[in-house]
C-alpha cells in the first residue's frame, strides 16, 4: 500500500490489520521559506547565499547565548568562544576577516529589525523559529553599509490559527570544566628538586642547598631546615608535607544548571499569538560566577480585514551576570584566576598551616586564607599579597541587564499584489555594572577597597516603510520593492570610583568615604537610508535580482556620508528543463551567480571600542588644581570614509535520490579597498594613531554543505550533514612607505602586514633548538655580505642577534562541522561535532611554564622534566640555568591549531501518544543532553576555539553541561 500527503515523504508499507505509518516530512515538496532581508523567499528561487538554522537543533543545544549556537552548524560561519563564563556572547565571523580597525562582527537582526550584539545574550533560545546567515551581497547587501561581515538573522516563534497548545520544557544538570589545565606540576617535591636544579646549574650543589630557600621563598617540608630540603647530592627530603592543597580546587567547583520554559501559543484566522517566560539559573565552574536570566515575550498578528494586518512583538529580559575573578586574561594579571591557578607554583599553600602542617582558623572557626605576604608564608613571582581562592569570596564583579524590545508592523494591501508596509523597532538596554575589589588583600588592600561603577543605557530607535509590488502574467513573475529607512544610536554613560571602604562584603558607594573619579558622556550615531530591490523569474527556471541602497551615516564628515551599495544576482534551475526532467535520480540542480558592493563605517579605536565621530579632534578635559586642562586624546581624519568591499558568489544546489543526498557548494570572493585603519603616528605628536583610509585585502574560498539520509524505514532514520570552509586570507596593498618593512600589529607584536601575506602572519624569532654540548637555546640570524645583503643564515646563542622570520599565518586552512540525527522508534540521537585543521597559535600560556628558572615562584610545564643535562642532550628544552631568554619570543611556542571537538549529543525519548491521555497531553519526552562532550587538540589544556587571532591567554575555560530534561505539549 502507498501512503502520501502533501509536504510528507510518500511511504509504500505492507497491508497488516493492525498498521501505523509514520510519515517523514518532505520541506522540498512545500519548497522552503528562507528569512531574507525585508521579507522571505522560496529557497528555489533565491540568488544569494545564505544557510539556515532550524529553532529544534538550537533547542537542544544548552547554550546561555544564540551566538554560540552556531558553532559547527553552518558554513562559512566561525565561532570564537572566547569565554567559558555563563552569559557571554561569542565572536561570529562570517567567511573571513572583513576588517583590520574596524568592527569585523555580523549585522544582527531580530524579527526584521537590528539588533545590538552586545544584548545577544538576552534572547532566549527557546523562542526561536529560527537563525539565517546571509552572507554574499546578493543576500546582504539591502542592508547596506551594515551588512559588510554578513548578516545574521534571527525569527522568534509564531502562534498558529489550527490550534492552540502549551509547551513546558525542563531541565537540570552540571556543569564542569571542559577542558582540563595544562598538564603542569603537581608535585612538590618535583618542583622544589627542579628549582633546586637552577641553583646547581649555576653554583654546584653545596650552594644550590643553601640557596633555595631564597630563591622559592617557602619550605614545604615538616621538620626541614631550609637548607637541608635538598641535599647537594640532588634527593629531596622524605620529610611530610605542611599541605595538599590544589589551587583549582580550592578555585573552581562543579555548577548546577537549571533552565524552565513555558509558551502558549495559537489563535484563530484574525489573531494568531505566542507568550513565553523562560528562566535560566547557570552556574560557572568558578566560584561565584554565573549567568542568571528571566526573559519574556509577547508575539501577535491581527488581521483587521482583507487590506490591513498588524504584528506586534514585545520582549523584556532580565540578565545577571557574576564574573568572579575570571576577568582580564592577560598573564600578568594575577587575580585571573584561570591564570593564577596555573602559573602558581604548587609548593604555595592556599589555606594557612602552622610549621607541623595544621591548617588555622579564625576565632569564628572560619578558614584563614595565606596571602603568601610573609605572614604564614612568602611567596615568589609576584604572587605575594593575593589569593584568587579567597578573592572569589570577597570581591564582586556583576553586571545586571535590563533589555527591552519591541517590534510592530502594519501592512496595507491596498489590491492585489501591492503592499505597503510600515516597521518601528525599539530597543533599549539599561546597564549596571559594579567591580568592587576588597580591602583586605589583593590589589585594593593599600587603598582600603576599591569600586567601580559603570552605569550604561543604550537606546536604538528603527523605522522603516516599504512599499511592494507583486505580479505574474503568464510565464514571467516579478516583484519591486522600495524603502526608506532611519536609524538612530544614543548611549548614555556614567562612571564612578571610590576607595577606603569601611564594611567589608558591602560594595556600594555609601560604605566609601573618599571619592577618587567621575565621569559621564553621551555617544549618538544616526544612519539615513534608501533601498529597492527588483526579483524577475521565467517559468521557475531563470532568476534575477538586483538591489541597491545608498547610506548616509554620522560617523563620517559632511562631505563623506553618503555611500551607495548595489547587487546583482542570478541563478538558472536546470531541473526545470525539458531535457533533465525525466532523470530519475536528479530531484534539483541549480547554479547561481551574485556580484555586489557593500561598505563599513564601523571603525574603532585601539582597544576595540566604537569612535562615533572618527572625523574630529577630540580632548579630555581634567583639573590641574583647579585649572581646565585639555589634551587631545584623539587625532580625528575629517577625509576618513567608507571602508568598501566587492563581493563576487558561485555556487551551486543540488538534490538527488528522492532527496536523500543534497550538495550545495559555493566559491566567494571578497575584495576590500579603503580599509579603515588606525595609523600610527610619531610619538612626539602626543597621539599613537589617526584613523585613515589605506589597506586593501582579499578573502577567497570556497563553501560545501553535504547532507544524506543513508538509511531510513519506518522505524529508523539516519540522516548525516558535513559542511566545510575553506579560504585564503591576502593583503593586497599598503602605503607606499611601509611596503619594505611591512607593518607591525597584535599582541606583543607578534605579527607583521605585508603585501601578498594574510592579516595574521606570524613576524618572530626562529628557534633552532639547543646546543647539545652545553644545553644553551638557539635561534636562526642571517649572514650578511659587505653590502648588507643576506646570503644564508646561521645560529646563535645570543637572542639580541637572532633576526625575525615570516613563520605562516595562524588563520586556519579548513574549517567544519559534521552531525548527525538518529531516530529508532521513540527514541532520538543527535550527536553535533566540528573542527579545524591548520593554522598555528602562539601558545603564551605554555611559554610562561617553559622559563629556564628565571621566574622561579611561577609553575612549570611538566616539559621543562626534559631540559637539557649532560645525560640527556638529544633535546629541544634548554639548560635550566636562570637564562631570562630561554622562553623569550619565538617560533618554539607556535603550535597546531586543528582540533576536533564533540560540541553536543542528544538522547531523547517520546512516550506513546496512548500513554497521553492520561495526563491529557500531546505528546511528552524526556532526554539528556551533553555540551562540549570532548574536545582533542594539539596539546592538553589548550583550546583553539577560543583564540581569534592564534594568541593564547588565560581565558575563562570552556564548560562541559550535562542535563536531564522533560518537554510537555498540551
């Protein structure tokens, strides 16, 4: 028998008395609806490319942020997590690099309106229908200038007409670290004999027992003297330990993850609705760190009458955010916890011990902390005076959001086929922000206490008409569209900072008694715009579209505002032909090419911040004993305008057997001229940069997603997807004056522009290993002839006379996602992987283990177990001697940045509809779900995903959730 319905798979099944037939949906069958710019369009006939993800697999992600959501999802589509902490947005990039000085991040749009990054973090993932990635100018270029790194698009959830139900979704779970600490010393009699090996290396054995105690500062042995923990032969005491005490224990702890969610939704053929309230409790695996947030939302459609219709959404989310001492991942900021936990050395107690190893107690039977400040004990390496373990406890770090949105939508169908259309979008988000560090230790203790506030509120104001024409006559089919469009910014910031607090555990302003800064400001941005946008078809078969916008934005002077963006797109559904209509195993074969220009006026200053008015000077103005001072702080270039990219898309769309195998593929190529750049400028001038108009770079590469169902019956289905990116990043021009030398940039300038080289190529040191008669690190130089010019190069010892070497760019050559979807009778399996190959990061982290001695006090990799001794010279690990320059800048620290990571797997179960009635429910099903299940890289503790550029630092680490969950439809 051959069941079928429409938009379902059609099912041939045996005649039995007693049958169920489960039927499969066929999206093809119904053509798929894609959220484009300013409205839908049927997949089949979209020029653009653009990738999209369904509302259900982001359900089953437990994600506090929809940015990172998209990891491994779609291609051409990157994901830097940059922090493990609950609530933190990640990084999107979208098919490459687009910037240098200016923002480098994707357009967001929620329900047809922008979005503010920053406030990602606010939206619930159980409210979404689903996310967009527009990426080519075909697809993006209607939002103009805006659009320049893509576009992502999100649609939340709409009530239906057929019926209204209830949904209620529960889950519980643990959180853990995801990926585990480098794998340094642990051991403290391994360490108190490798810093002992120091001394021997450098005075004999005699000495080196003598000296240790000054050089570790702390005796960890029970009954030792000091200069008898190591004896001059080399044997470390027996002796007990005073302690056990781990710092990431002491530090980090298992979180517990709770999130509900409710929504109702349906309505009838005038008033459709959807109500949501979601809360979410997420804690860190630091202490005292978490992401808490309730979130609502209200979305209705009203039809008045054949010629009007209304849409109203309205959201409002409340977000807590808890960073304990998690911020600044800079390795010289010791109350980093990620940072101090490793780089300590495990001799140092956190907890208080008397000389027999007893742990001490205040008079209320509290635990007293050591500060390593000489009163229990003393500490090297600049890691006196502090205790993250204790830190955590006694200082604050919360940022509170309060995030309110609305969207409305009035359509007038004046006849058939014309619409005009008017959008409002307002979004507002109130920002309180309080870093209060304590009086007792840590960095605040000489002032008595110390806090910030920051008080934020950012309104974006959207508003929009259209109007829109739709016709066919006979064969041909097109649809126009024009519009106008306003936008305005307006941020609103104040800031305070008061020391000498007199309560400890109160941060707030009226327990401080002496006021140290103040200072407001207000930030305004506006945009003025019109757009149009034509679409032509011919028998389903040929399509085109052509767009245009031209922008006015206030960033820039007067007499450079206005910048106009245009595209062009067309694509030719082969199936459609008479002569591949018959084949069989050919379900749809489509090509496609787009072509088009867009523009950026994103520009930012050194640290990465937003300038609003990048074409004036600007001052500070301070009291210099109660006189004005004014100083400028910002050389503005009145010149300066839009950064510009040319955009060109191939690609291809292909289905076949019964589409069971889809192909899509695509080539891009974007080229960008007049990037905006921050120059630098002399030092005397009294400012290091001016922003101008001077680079051009290219991105090219190319784009596949591969999706198939090998397998599938009435009660098994498997279906599988892999997508892949790959590209080539290249600079293509620098001024005149810098094309010998190139241009110097990043973290500690680690890489250096040049023409026909990537953004991100790495300018360092090369090392050339040890010399293997006395253990002393190597690094390649040139050998010069008379005239200067290099003929061959050699090594040296001395790492001033070492030279600086093009060592490949950290940009990765392949980046993916593979996943996979399993459902045998009730039950359910998703299992969503992704991955990178290539590219190098300069692993900082693993440099600051690998000293030679030189900052004894600090941890050690248990690498550095393999340094160089007169028994062990067939080794790339120098002499330890207390060299400063053995674990200087160079090529030793570059490592792989492939990995792959399992990003989530899913287990669920539906209970039989029979089993329902009971509880007078739709349906029900429980499941487990596991985020960053595993992830294998080149080295142990080391995460490439969070790195942008291929720089390591003490970053938040990533968080490994595992949570039982229950969903009821009523």
């Amino acid at each position: 028998m051959v069941v079928s319905f429409i938009g379902l798979e059609t099912q041939e099944v045996k005649i039995q008395p007693v049958m169920k037939v489960v039927m499969q949906s066929n999206m093809h069958e119904l053509d798929e609806v894609m959220v484009v710019a300013y409205g839908t369009a049927k997949k089949s006939s979209f020029t653009g490319a653009a990738t999209s993800v369904d509302g259900e697999k982001i359900a089953k992600l437990q994600v506090s942020s929809v940015s990172k959501a998209l990891e491994g999802a779609a291609a051409g589509v990157q994901v830097i997590s940059t922090s493990g902490q609950p609530g933190e947005n990640a990084k999107i990039r979208i098919r490459g690099i687009g910037s240098f000085s200016a923002s480098a991040a994707p357009l967001y749009v929620v329900d047809g309106m922008p979005y503010d990054e920053e406030a990602v973090n606010a939206l619930n993932p159980a409210d979404i229908e689903s996310m967009s990635i527009l990426k080519d100018a075909a697809s993006a270029a209607l939002y103009g200038s805006r659009a320049a790194n893509g576009v992502v698009m999100i649609t939340t959830k709409r009530g239906s007409s057929d019926k209204s139900s209830i949904s209620v979704d529960a889950r519980w779970g643990v959180n853990t670290r995801g990926i585990p600490e480098y794998d340094i010393m642990k051991d403290q009699r391994t360490y108190v004999k490798t810093a002992w090996n120091v001394l021997y290396n450098q005075v004999g054995g005699e000495e080196a027992s003598a000296g240790l105690i000054n050089s570790i500062g702390y005796n960890p042995f029970i009954g030792v003297a000091n200069n008898e923990m190591v004896s001059p032969e080399g044997v470390v005491t027996s002796a007990p330990l005073r302690h056990h005490d781990d710092w990431a224990d002491a530090t980090l702890h298992n979180g517990l993850r709770q999130e509900y969610n409710i929504s109702m939704q349906g309505g009838n053929s005038k008033t459709t609705h959807f109500l949501s309230l979601g809360y979410l409790k997420d804690e860190g695996i630091l202490r005292n760190t978490d992401f808490e947030r309730i979130s609502a939302r209200a979305n209705i459609t009203h039809t008045v009458n054949k010629y009007l219709d209304l849409t109203g959404n309205l959201s409002y989310a409340r977000g807590e955010k808890n960073a304990g001492t998690s911020q600044g991942a800079s390795l010289t900021n010791y109350s980093n916890a990620f940072m101090f936990t490793q780089q300590i050395a495990p001799i140092y107690p956190v907890y208080a011990y008397d000389t027999d190893g007893n742990r001490l107690y205040d008079e209320d039977g509290n635990v007293i902390y050591d500060y390593g400040d000489g009163t229990y004990s003393s500490r090297m390496a600049g890691f006196s005076n502090q205790n993250v373990a204790a830190n955590s406890d006694l200082d604050v770090h919360q940022t509170l959001n309060d995030n309110f949105s609305g969207r409305g939508t009035i359509n007038l169908n004046l006849f058939e086929g014309f619409k005009l259309t008017a959008n409002i979008g307002y979004d507002l988000m109130n920002q309180v922000r309080t870093d209060h560090m304590n009086q007792l230790y840590g960095d605040a203790a000489n002032v008595n206490g110390r806090t910030y506030k920051y008080n934020i509120r950012m309104q974006t104001f959207t508003a929009n008409q259209i109007a829109s024409y739709a016709k066919s006559i006979g064969k041909h089919s097109f649809d126009v569209m024009v519009g106008h469009e306003s936008y305005s910014y307006i941020q609103n910031y104040q800031y305070t900072h008061k020391y000498n607090f007199y309560t400890l555990g109160n941060p707030e302003f009226n327990n401080a008694i002496t006021m140290s800064d103040m200072n407001s400001y207000k930030q305004e941005h506006s945009m003025e715009s019109y757009f149009g946008r034509v679409n032509y078809d011919y028998e389903d078969r040929f399509y085109l579209s052509a767009s245009i916008r031209t922008d006015e934005s206030s960033k820039f002077h007067p007499d450079n505002r206005r910048g106009t963006f245009w595209s062009v797109g067309g694509s030719w559904r082969m199936t459609q032909e008479e002569w591949l209509k018959d084949v069989s195993w050919l379900n749809d074969l489509k090509i496609k090419a787009s072509y088009g220009t867009q523009g950026n006026d994103g520009i930012l200053d050194q640290y990465g911040y937003v300038v609003y008015q990048p074409y004036l000077k600007q001052y500070t103005v301070s009291n210099n004993n109660g006189a004005f001072s004014v100083v400028e702080s910002y050389r503005g270039n009145k010149d300066l305008t839009w950064e510009k990219s040319k955009n060109l898309n191939v690609g291809i769309e292909s289905s076949f057997f019964d589409h069971r195998l889809k192909f899509d593929f695509d080539y891009f190529l974007k080229n960008t001229s007049d990037m905006l750049y921050n120059m630098p400028y002399p030092i005397s001038s009294g400012i290091s940069y001016i922003p101008m108009n001077l680079l051009d770079m290219k991105n090219q590469g190319f784009e596949f997603t591969l999706t198939a169902t090998p397998f599938r019956t009435n009660d098994f289905v498997w279906n599988i997807s892999i997508n892949g990116t790959h590209y080539k990043n290249k600079i293509v021009s620098l001024p005149e004056d810098k094309r010998a030398d190139g241009i110097i940039h990043g973290t500690s300038s680690l890489f250096r522009l040049t023409e026909g080289g990537s953004i991100y190529d790495v300018y360092t040191y090369e090392y050339a290993g040890v010399n293997p008669e006395t253990g002393a690190a190597q690094w390649y130089m040139n050998v010069e002839d008379e005239n200067g010019n290099v003929t061959g190069r050699t090594v040296t010892e001395d790492y001033t006379q070492a030279d600086k070497y093009d060592l490949g760019s950290t940009l990765p050559d392949f980046q993916g996602g593979l996943s996979m979807d399993f459902s045998y009778k009730n039950f359910d399996l998703t299992i969503g992987t992704n991955f990178q190959l290539g590219g190098q990061i300069y692993d900082s982290m693993y440099m600051g283990f690998m000293h030679a001695g030189s900052n004894v006090g600090s941890n050690w990799h248990k690498d550095i177990l393999n340094a160089w001794t007169p028994e062990n010279k067939n080794t790339d690990v120098p002499i330890m001697d207390g060299a400063q320059n053995s674990n200087a800048q160079s090529s030793r620290f570059l490592i792989s940045a492939s990995y792959f990571n399992i990003r989530n797997i899913s287990l669920g179960y539906t209970f039989p509809a029979k089993w329902m009635k009971a509880i007078q429910a739709n349906s029900a099903r429980i499941y487990v779900s596991a985020d960053n299940v595993a992830m294998f890289s080149k080295r142990k503790g080391l995460d490439p995903r969070q790195y942008e550029y291929g720089y390591s630092a003490a970053n938040y680490s990533a968080i490994r959730a595992i949570s039982f969950g229950i969903n009821l439809n009523f």
